[in-house]
C-alpha cells in the first residue's frame, strides 16, 4: 500500500536499535517500511544513528561494530530502495545527536528543506520537541518545513513498553529547560562535547538496567 503525503526531500527515521545479530528491530521495521510506503517518494532517505550508550553494539562476522543507521540502509536497499538515494547518520547516539547530526551532516550540506520524521509512537513527543528545537537555531539562512509521523508500537514485551514510555516521560520532562540554555548551534555543539554523557571525553554514559534496555 501507498500512502501520500505532501512531496519532501527527505525522509528521517531516528535508530531504535538493533537485534544481537544486527538486524533492526520489529518497531524500527515499521518506521522503515512507513518511509518506503510514502508517495511520492522522497529524495533522500537518512536513517539515524550510530548506536547508543546504554549497551554494546552487535559486531559482525569480522568482529567490527554494526552502525544501527548502516543496518536501516541496509534493510531499505533489501526492500528496493537505490543506495545512491540514502544517506546513513553515522554519529548519533541518542535523539538529541539525531538530529543535530542529521542537520550538519546531511541536511545542511544537501540544501534539504522539507523533512519528513518517521518514529515510533512511543517516542514521537520526544523526538518532535527535540527536531523542532534543533532546527529553530541559528545559523540558517531560511527555516525548514518539519513533519512528523508516529508508527505503532510494535514487537515489545509489555513490561518493556512501560518501562520505555515512562523514560521518555522523563526524559521530555528533563528536555524542557535544557532547551532554554543555547541560542545557536554552535553552543549546542560545545555542550554536546562538553557535558554529554554521550559524546563529552569526561562524561562517562550512563548505561539502563531496567525493562527499557530491551527498546534500544
């Protein structure tokens, strides 16, 4: 089935992690599959993220790290999409990193102006409210055209669908004064690398040991 939504240049599915041999999960399938499904088809798809901190990534068979937005890359060139057509974030760790690295990496460089954002509903509040912040800062010489779309829920055990519903309550919660503090992207960039736990040389991540751990 085809589904149509005003045209865009490109398509932007956040990571959500990745089986223990690599392959992407049930509900990032099903943001991956929404993107095919969109007519007219996009530009660009950009699949997001290079894993995450709250565990280690899968390796493959000669030992180096599977890159979850690599793997998402993979499995669109498996369902018909032309590699010259995707563009893998290769950086990002969490959603914040999504997509400021979806911006300086891709976004920024290409021209991209209308973005389609395709997640899971469960992360949907989250990810708006961080795209849109990211997005409004400058320096930019004329605004982006934002859109975002929720998928269901899908392939958690319930506990673990709890557990990541109520972290991302948190984690929203938490959002909202950070957001406060920069006025450009270049002071969200010396944050990033100064006080991040994910991407700051003297932070160390702090890793999950709850049902969420089975989301990422």
């Amino acid at each position: 089935m085809t589904i149509t939504i005003n045209a865009v240049d490109a398509v932007l599915i956040p990571g959500g992690g990745l089986s223990a041999s690599g392959e992407v999960t049930p509900w990032v399938q099903a943001r991956l599959e929404r993107a095919i499904a969109l007519t007219p088809q996009p530009q660009f798809f950009i699949p997001l993220s290079a894993g995450t901190t709250h565990k280690p990534p899968p390796l493959n068979v000669e030992g180096f790290p599977i890159l979850e937005s690599v793997a998402a890359a993979h499995y669109l060139q498996q369902r018909g999409i032309e590699g010259d057509h995707i563009l893998p974030e290769t950086v990002s760790l969490d959603t914040i990193g999504n997509a400021y690295f979806a911006r300086v990496q891709h976004v920024e460089p290409l021209q991209l102006k209308r973005l389609h954002v395709i997640t899971s509903a469960f992360h949907l509040p989250r990810t708006q409210a961080i795209f849109t912040w990211i997005f409004s800062l400058p320096p930019f010489t004329e605004p982006w055209q934002l859109t975002f779309e929720a998928v269901p829920d899908v392939g958690m055990a319930d506990a673990a669908w709890q557990a990541r519903c109520d972290r991302e309550h948190a984690s929203l919660a938490a959002f909202q004064p950070l957001k406060l503090r920069f006025s450009n992207l270049a002071a969200v960039h010396r944050w990033l690398y100064a006080e991040h736990g994910a991407y700051a040389i003297a932070q160390t991540p702090r890793r999950l040991n709850n049902a969420a751990l089975e989301t990422y």
